[in-house]
C-alpha cells in the first residue's frame, strides 16, 4: 500500500483560465496519485523515479473560476490526504475569476528560512514567521488568505544542519570525511526537504496557498558562484562535483516543476523523458551535470502574469558570468531574457514585479564596497589588491548586484525605461531578501511608475549583533561619506543612480505581503513574535503598512 512520504503542495494555479492546478506529492513507492476536489475536479498522474524516489505533478482540470473547492489526494485510490486528526482545515484550491477579471493579488513573499537552527549555531532563532502565518490562518477562517507564497531562495541550507539532520548523516557515513557536516549527495537532500515541508503547519500552507519559488546560494553552499576563483577552487575538491549536481537535481524535482504552467510542462523534454522512463535518475543527472557545465543549457528564470501584475522570477545564481574582465549577474542570454519579457506588451500590465533573491537597491556603504571590491578584483589598483579583494569579497558576502556593476547599471537602465513613458505601469517592484533584514528603498529616477525595491528576509533565521550594527551603518549618513571613501580608492565614480530608504530597517523573523488592485499598491510588514497560539506559541506582529500607489 503506497503512502504519503511529503506534500501535498499547490503549486501552479492557472490565472488564465481559472480552470487548472498543478499538485506536487512524494510517495514512498510507485503508484498513481490522484486529486478529487469537491466540487467534481481533479485528475491523476503515475509517479516517476529519480535515486529511489517516487514523485508525482498532478494536473487537476475542471475547475470553477472564481470559486475554491476542498480537495482530497488518493494514492492507488487509497485517501492519504488530508491526514486522520490532523487538526487543521481542509486544503482548498483556490480557482482565480480569469482572464478579463482582476479581483486583486496578495504575495507574501520572503527568503531564508531554517526549519530548525543549525548545530553549533550561537542563540536563538526565534519564531518561524512562517509557520506563525500558517498557524493564524489555521486558527482563523476568515483571514484573507494570500494568494500566492512567493520564496525567494534559501528554502533549505544544505551547509548549516541541525543537530537532527546532523545526527542522521552521522548514522550513514563518517562526517570526518568531506564535505563534513554538509549535505553530499542527492539522499540527504531529500532529508533537508522532509525537515523544512514535514513541520504540520508548513505542510497544511503549502497545500492550500500556492507557492513559486527560486533558489539563492545555500539551496546548494553559502556563496554559490562568487567568483572564477572561486568556482576552480570548488570544482577541484573530491566532493563538489556530487554536490552540485545533487543540488540542482533535488531543485529541479522539488522546486522547479511545480513552477512551470501546464504548457510548459508540456514542451519540456526532460519532464517528459522522465516520465516516460522507469528510472529517470541518469536522465536529470546529466541534465544537471551540463547545467552545472554551461548554465547556457537551461533556463531557472520564469516568468508569470496574474491578470495585470507581471512576475519576472530571475535566476541569479546559475547564470552568472564569473571571468573578471567581463563579470555579470546575468549572462547575455539571460539579461536579453528579462528585457524581453519586461518589454512584452509594454502597457498591458499595472505592476511589474521582478523576483531576484538578492537585492538590486543596497545600502549604500554595502553598495559602495562591493562596487569597489569588484573593481580591485579586477586588478584596477594592481594584483596585490586583486588577492585582497578576493578575500574580502568571500569573507564579506559581497556579491549582490553592485558586485557586478554593468549588470547592476543594465537593470537600472531597464527600470526606467520600463517605468517611463505614457504605458508605464503604475509600479516597477524588486522583491528581494538574503540580506537577513527587511526594507523599502526607492530610486531617485525620472519614471512615471513609482519604483521599489522590496527586501524581506530572514523568514526564519538568526543575525549577528555585529552584522545588524553594519547593516544600520550601511544606511547612515556616516556610512555614505564612508562610502565614498571607497569609490575614490576603487577609482569606480558614483553609482548610476541614487536611492534613499524609505522604510526599515527591521530585524526579526518577517513577511512581507504585496496587495496589488487595479493600479494600487500596498505593502505590509510583519514580524514573528512570541506569545500566541500554534505550536510555537507565536503571532504575527503587523510593524508596517503603508500604501505604494494609488489607484488613479
């Protein structure tokens, strides 16, 4: 008898038709999973293979726009979902109106999030804000539910286990050996996914809000592609090899898939081939070994309209280009991608929103320091400083976009070109987070559209105090007169543009939520604080909220 090994997840809702959904599960043998929904939709899939796993992408047809129905998930017509006395409401698909309808979208979107803290990790994580949201809209019906989770990177840290994971890899091999106490192949992948998506009250939100996701650096290790040097450095040990290709094939499974609408699922022939084989393992590990080869050979970057709001998820990690005489965040396909897709059916949308785990808009000392370190790093003040810089810039995490500044100044130029003119939308978003604190910023740029950067992070993490003080100082009057310091040492002049925070900092465990109607915006922060109900005894704490755009 086959049973539930993880999910259910909702993951595509098709905002077209309002009449389609994509539900991903994991079973601990090869069956057919099936979704009935009480309304009389639903659908089935057999599972495919990958390592000895078993996984299934649902297609569930016939919905009602408009409409959301309480569904069941049946394995060899066996119910296994939702669970006996599981406490919680049923799982429900929520159907949009369709095209010609725009009732509105919510977003709550954020990054960074440790199921549990890691070992050895120095105080207390605190409340996980998600599963403090779960919680709430658990306990209380009439909350308005998001209509879409938007996670963006850090879903798992596959170098900073918990004592648990710590302890199973313990069990199944000697962690004196590399890569220690990190995962190392695909098998302890799996365990970081039933960690993170096994806690009850994630498992009953990611089945019931839909979720798109994109991977940061610690989905595979903490600073992934950095740098050319760093990157030979990696490829040279005994264990990268495994790791890497296991991390992409463990996000291609559990992350990517459920991203793709249903024609795009229906045009990929590694799905496909998958599916078809009755053990795909070989076919999505060359898959990620030539992903890993030339990032050229696939696309992670996605793109997804809900009625007139425009998501453009970009992938900036894998399509990088790391030689230093001609450093980028996106290689020339990638950034002809996103200029493509932020240009079609120019005047067609109302908000633009553009999801890259690391932020665009920095504060500005941060900014200035990467700026400047890439400019040593590419031997502008001589090869001693070059090896100086390189230090620095893995030591110091300093690889946002002002880290690779002709890719930085080629998305401002977009931004404004974007926002300006009589079809700009009413706003132009980045939504953003690994920098482990939450803000708004905006430019100083001549657009029609009002222009943001939204940065949310750590979901469910820790900050150092000496890392928090920087952060605060990188926003300072005294950090931009630092800053400048910098730029002259650098030889690298002023940034682009100018930008200047208008919300935050905050510190703490958060989720931000976007409501966007017609051409309004508004935005809200909140914070995980103790003392409530669910299993952690949390609640969320409401510290922001403050409208981004009126309608007009």
């Amino acid at each position: 008898m086959a049973g539930l090994r993880l999910g259910p997840l909702l993951r595509h809702v098709d905002w077209d038709t309002g009449r389609s959904a994509t539900i991903w599960v994991e079973a601990d043998r090869p069956c057919t999973a099936e979704v009935r929904c009480a309304d009389g939709a639903g659908g089935r899939e057999r599972t495919f293979q990958i390592a000895g796993h078993h996984y299934a992408l649902v297609p569930v047809t016939g919905l009602t726009p408009g409409t959301a129905t309480e569904y069941e998930v049946l394995l060899d017509g066996l119910r296994v979902w939702p669970l006996e006395d599981s406490g919680f409401p049923p799982s429900t698909i929520t159907a949009p109106a369709g095209a010609g309808r725009d009732p509105g979208l919510r977003i709550t979107f954020g990054s960074c999030r440790q199921a549990a803290p890691p070992a050895g990790r120095h105080g207390p994580h605190g409340a996980d804000a998600l599963d403090t949201l779960a919680a709430r809209l658990a306990a209380e019906p009439e909350a308005v539910r998001p209509d879409l989770l938007l996670l963006l990177g850090d879903q798992v840290y596959a170098d900073a286990l918990s004592h648990e994971t710590r302890k199973w890899l313990a069990a199944r091999r000697d962690l004196r050996e590399p890569p220690g106490a990190q995962v190392a192949d695909y098998e302890e992948y799996t365990r970081l996914y039933y960690e993170s998506w096994l806690d009850p009250e994630i498992r009953w939100l990611l089945s019931t809000v839909p979720s798109l996701h994109i991977f940061d650096d610690h989905d595979v290790i903490d600073d992934w592609n950095t740098s050319a040097a760093w990157l030979a450095e990696m490829r040279a040990t005994p264990w990268w090899q495994e790791r890497v290709v296991s991390g992409l094939m463990s996000y291609w499974v559990y992350q990517h898939l459920g991203n793709l609408s249903a024609a795009e699922l229906a045009a990929d022939g590694l799905y496909e081939a998958v599916r078809q084989t009755p053990d795909g393992t070989d076919l999505l590990r060359s898959f990620a070994s030539a992903a890993d080869a030339d990032p050229a050979t696939v696309r992670w970057s996605y793109r997804r309209d809900f009625g007139r709001t425009r998501l453009l998820m970009v992938d900036t990690r894998a399509a990088r280009v790391l030689a230093e005489d001609g450093r980028a965040m996106l290689d020339p396909a990638e950034q002809g991608w996103l200029r493509e897709n932020a240009l079609a059916a120019h005047g067609g949308y109302d908000h633009l929103l553009i999801g890259s785990s690391l932020p665009w808009l920095m504060p500005p000392l941060i900014h200035d320091a990467e700026t400047w370190n890439a400019a040593l790093c590419r031997g502008e003040r001589g090869p001693r400083w070059a090896r100086i810089g390189e230090n620095l810039r893995r030591r110091s995490d300093l690889e946002h976009w002002a880290a690779f500044p002709a890719s930085f100044a080629a998305l401002s130029d977009l931004i404004e070109e974007v926002g300006t003119g009589p079809r700009a939308p009413a706003t132009v978003c980045v939504l953003s987070g690994d920098v482990h604190h939450a803000y708004v910023a905006e430019p100083r740029i001549p657009s029609t559209a009002r222009v943001f950067q939204l940065t949310c992070s750590p979901v469910h993490n820790s900050i150092h105090t000496a890392v928090r003080l920087g952060f605060r100082l990188g926003w300072s009057r005294v950090g931009r007169w630092l800053g400048r310091g910098f730029s002259r040492h650098g030889r690298t002049g002023r940034p682009p543009l100018s930008w200047r925070r208008t919300g935050g900092p905050w510190f703490g465990n958060q989720l931000m939520t976007l409501a966007l109607a017609g051409r309004s915006a508004r935005l809200r922060l909140d914070q995980a604080r103790k003392g409530g109900r669910g299993r952690e005894g949390a609640r969320l704490v409401t510290v922001w909220d403050r409208e981004l755009a009126g309608a007009e």
